[in-house]
C-alpha cells in the first residue's frame, strides 16, 4: 500500500521556521531521502503573499496587525492564525505526471471530500483557485515547485476565530469575498483534530488513485 508520511507540527508555529522546514525536506524529496510528506499545523498569526508586484491584496500594509512574510508560492494575500488548519505536501509529481494544475485540484478535491465527512457541501468556482461553500470561501492554496517536488499546500478555516484576520486584507485578492469556516457554517464546534484525521485520510487516497505517493 502506498503511504504518505503525515507530520502533526501541532499549534503556534512560527512561519518561518515551518517554510525553513519545508525546504529541507524538499531537498530530501529530490535526492530521494524521504518519502511524500504532508505537514499538518496552526501557525502563529500571519499574513502570506506570493510572487507578485501587485501588493494591493495586504491593503495598508503598515497597518496590519500581523507581521507580513512574502513567500515563494502563487497568489495573493491571505492570513493564516489559530483556528485554521494549514497543510504543506512535499510531494514527487515526476512518479506520474508533471501537471500542477491537476496537483491544484487534487488538493480541492481532498478538501471537498473533508468539508463532506463533516457535513458540508463543498464546491469549486470557475477561475477561481479554492473551496468554496455557496459564495462563501473556506479554503484557500497556495503551491510551488522544486524540479517537481511541490511545497506549500493549503489553509481551511475551521474554527471561526480565525476569521478575524481576513478583516483587514482583500483576501487571494477577491474584492468583497466573505471567508468562512466549518464552525460558522455548521454552528457547532469542531476541534482541529477531527479535520485532520479526515484530511490525511482523503488526500492519501487521492494521490493514490492518481498514481502518485509512491512513499519511495
């Protein structure tokens, strides 16, 4: 059986450190020393912005109330903060093919199929990178690449103290998009373990279905 190493960093994970972390095992992924890795965690609060001029996403960004950190990843602005769930797959997409893209919906699909263990009816949107519950967004991702061997992955909101930090940005650079969570739509709690037990079973099966995650 195909494996998938799922790391648990657990809470208050300074970014920093977490992407240092990331770029090792990219280097163990090409040199072939580890097997495909998803990190699971909750990362101190932060915001993110990818390859880009066009800054405009952070808004005033002096004002923010979280340091900024631009990274190495597509895309916009986003925040990320407890309550929210952050996963980074270091993954070999040359064992069946070289599509990022199909990586990016792979990793919809995982989220989706999560959102639908937990009661949710998730979707994509057309154009638009993420999940989405009607109009509303739950997830964003954000990917790069090292001679195909992916880093980053993806943010779901699960708890709705996580909201809070989106107020202050235009969130991936959507005007008037509301974000949302597992909780705020479900009006219950969830804890971040359920969710991750969850994520971690969906996503192996994905990749395994794709033929990828040789666990070689």
């Amino acid at each position: 059986m195909n494996t998938l190493d799922i790391i648990d960093l657990g809470r208050d994970r300074d970014y920093q450190e977490t992407w240092d972390y990331q770029e090792s095992l990219v280097k163990d992924r090409q040199q072939g020393t580890a097997k495909d890795t998803l990190l699971l965690l909750e990362h101190n609060p932060v915001y993110t912005i990818g390859r880009t001029k066009d800054q405009s996403s952070l808004k005033a960004r002096e004002h923010l109330p979280h340091p900024v950190v631009e990274i190495n990843r597509g895309g916009q602005g986003t925040y990320h903060g407890p309550g929210q769930l952050v996963g980074y797959l270091i993954l070999d997409l040359s064992a069946s093919h070289k599509d990022l893209h199909r990586h990016l919906r792979n990793l919809e699909q995982s989220l989706i199929l999560t959102l639908g263990d937990l009661g949710l009816g998730a979707n994509r949107r057309s154009g638009l990178t993420g999940v989405w519950v009607k109009e509303r967004k739950i997830a964003s991702l954000g990917v790069g690449v090292r001679r195909w061997v992916t880093l980053h992955g993806f943010a779901l909101n699960v708890q709705q103290k996580c909201l809070t930090g989106f107020e202050h940005i235009t969130p991936c650079g959507i005007d008037q998009v509301t974000m949302t969570s597992v909780e705020t739509e479900t009006t219950q709690p969830i804890s971040i373990q359920t969710v991750k037990d969850r994520i971690g079973h969906n996503l192996q099966l994905i990749l395994q279905r794709e033929g990828l995650n040789s666990g070689q």
